[in-house]
C-alpha cells in the first residue's frame, strides 16, 4: 500500500492501542497496525495510510446506527466534491473558506487561534468530510484527524493530502475511546460533533485526557436555549409525536440533521445544552470563553422559509458566498448582521475554550 507523504515522519508517536490501552502501535507488514502488547490488529484502510483504530466496545448496535447515518448524509451532500481538485485550486477553496467563516463569525475563526497554529498539534474530532482539519493543516498546524464513519476518514485524508502546509494523519476512531496517549496535543477541536455521540461525557473526558497540560479544548456543541430548539425541533416533535417515544437526545436527533436517503436509519442522537450544562460538561477545565452564535431567519418551524431566505437575501444583494463550497458542497448564504447580533442571544451553537488545568 502505497502512503501519501503527507503523513508524519513518525506517525504512530502519540498512538496507543484502543483495546487494551498499550502505548506501542508498530506496523504489521504494509496493511496493517498491531499492539505489540495485546496482538491487536488495526487495518489500514487507504492509500493515505488511515488506520481504522476502532476497538471491540465501539462496534455496538448504536455506534454502527451513527455510523450508517452519518455515512447517508455524507453521501447526500460531500460525496466526490473534492473530486478534480488540486493543490492550487485546494489553496484558493481554503482561503474562500476562512472569508466566509470570519462573515459567520464562527468557531474556527473566532476561539481558534488561527495565526497560532504553525507548529502545534491539534486533534479533530468528527472530521466530517476534512474542511477544518484542511484549513488548519493550511495555517501550519500538524493535524491528526478522526472519524467514527469510513466515508468520512477518506475525504478528510484526500484533503488533507492537497494542503502542502503542516502534516496530517487520519484515523478511523471513536471519540469516547480515542487511540492517543495522555497529554498528546497542544489543542482538540470538534465542531457540531460530539453532542452526537452516544455517551457525551465520556467524550469530553477523552478530550481532557490526551490534551497536554495548558493545552485548549476549542468546541461547539448546540444550545438548549435557541430558535431553533423552543420553535423548530420542540414543536415539530410535538406534531409529530416523536416527544412521546423516544428519551430526548433520541427524539431530537430523529428530527435534526437531516433524512436518510441511501437507507432506514435516522440520525440516532443530538443532545443540546444550557450553559449551565455546558459549565457542568467542562468542569475539570478552566473555561476561558463561552460565546453562543448561529441563528438565522429559516429557524422557526414554518415549511419551506430556508428556501424562501435563500432566495430572498440573493435578490437584495446578499449573495451566496463561494467558501461555502468546502463544507456545504454549494456556495452559502451567510448570516445577516441582524441575524449575527440575535445569534448571541438565540443562537443553536455553544462555542467553548476550555484548557487543562
């Protein structure tokens, strides 16, 4: 198997095995990873060198749900656009990327320190289809970039493999059982993942475990207090019953995300937080920031007005901007300056710092 120079000198310096936590991850022949203490084998899944690190505990009925699911929507809105790209055209997505970001005033521009990250490692959790990890590997940083879905692992590892700044690895990998060492990176991040995942808490205890000493927890999980939640999900879960049959993170997720296409399978769980919550979660952190943002006009349980602002704001000026192309397969319509300030206060994103103490 052929590896992408992308990767590390040496990739497999901050790996320990998943199975039975043994700190040595040597390459069994060229298909493969094994524990040199458990004789677990850890295939490689990609001409990009990616591992699929994922131990026996994380191939349960609801982790393979989320990763049927999540799989659908990947197909449904990123599967093959990075297809025809180049270094140079890759370059020029991700500048576009960082603009609309810094109009959406999100994450990725605001709590992480961009112009910081030459030299650092940084972790992502839930890769998606590799936008971030790209645009940080961009900025310098040497990313390690993980994913529960397969589908998803190889789009952040094609990426990652067009952006010449930094290094990169990707790995197959559960978040609430990452196959790192203690105290690995300088900074973690996840954007909109792990409030998906089945057991939260033992995620954000992960998080906390392989950040070095000083390190920051750069992550968004969704507010409880939002448009989007008291006008769209709760009143859609009243009309259609699901309230009534499911424990909460399983009836919002059956109505976030999306609808499968390519299967049965319905987003299995989203889970959403007050800020008190949110302090509860990270309390083994020093918080350093807690911001909320992202609302906008579509947010309220009324058919079709995503499509009805879509077309609207273009009409007036506000036209769909291209850096949307990376992480939404089409160009976006960005927020409004009014929909930026309300997004303060009703916003459906939590947007944390949080450093080990």
């Amino acid at each position: 198997m052929a590896i992408s120079n992308t990767i590390l000198s040496d990739p497999y310096d901050i790996l320990r095995c998943p199975e039975c936590t043994g700190e040595t991850l040597s390459p069994k022949g060229a298909d493969a990873l094994v524990c040199t203490a458990c004789k677990t084998e850890f295939p490689l899944v990609d001409e990009f060198g990616s591992a699929s690190l994922l131990a026996s505990a994380s191939k349960s009925a609801i982790k393979e749900d989320i990763q049927k699911w999540w799989g659908d929507l990947y197909k449904q809105a990123y599967e093959g656009h990075e297809n025809g790209l180049d270094r140079t055209m890759m370059a020029a997505r991700l500048i576009e990327l960082e603009d609309l970001f810094k109009k959406r005033q999100m994450l990725p521009v605001v709590e992480m320190p961009l112009a910081e990250l030459t030299g650092k490692r940084v972790l992502e959790i839930g890769a998606g289809a590799g936008a971030h990890s790209a645009l940080f590997k961009f900025q310098g940083a040497i990313m390690t970039s993980v994913d529960i879905t397969p589908e998803r692992v190889l789009a952040t590892a094609r990426k990652l493999d067009l952006v010449e700044a930094g290094a990169g690895n990707t790995y197959q990998a559960d978040a609430e059982n990452l196959p790192f060492r203690d105290n690995s990176f300088d900074i973690v991040y996840s954007n909109g993942v792990l409030h998906h995942s089945e057991n939260t808490d033992q995620c954000i205890d992960e998080v906390h475990r392989v950040l070095k000493p000083g390190g920051k927890a750069v992550i968004m999980l969704y507010s409880r207090h939002s448009a989007i939640f008291w006008l769209n999900i709760l009143p859609r879960a009243l009309l259609t019953g699901e309230i009534f049959h499911w424990p909460e993170a399983q009836w919002i997720g059956r109505l976030t995300e999306g609808k499968p296409k390519f299967g049965e399978t319905k987003n299995p769980i989203t889970r959403v937080y007050s800020a008190n919550q949110m302090r509860h979660l990270f309390r083994f952190f020093k918080i350093e920031s807690l911001r909320k943002n992202s609302f906008q006009f579509d947010n309220f349980c009324i058919p079709k007005l995503t499509q009805i602002r879509n077309a609207v704001f273009p009409a007036f000026g506000k036209k769909a901007h291209p850096g949307g192309l990376m992480v939404y397969g089409a160009p976006y319509v960005a927020e409004t300056r009014l929909e930026l300030y309300l997004g303060r206060y009703f916003g459906f994103g939590w947007n944390i710092v949080a450093e080990k103490k």
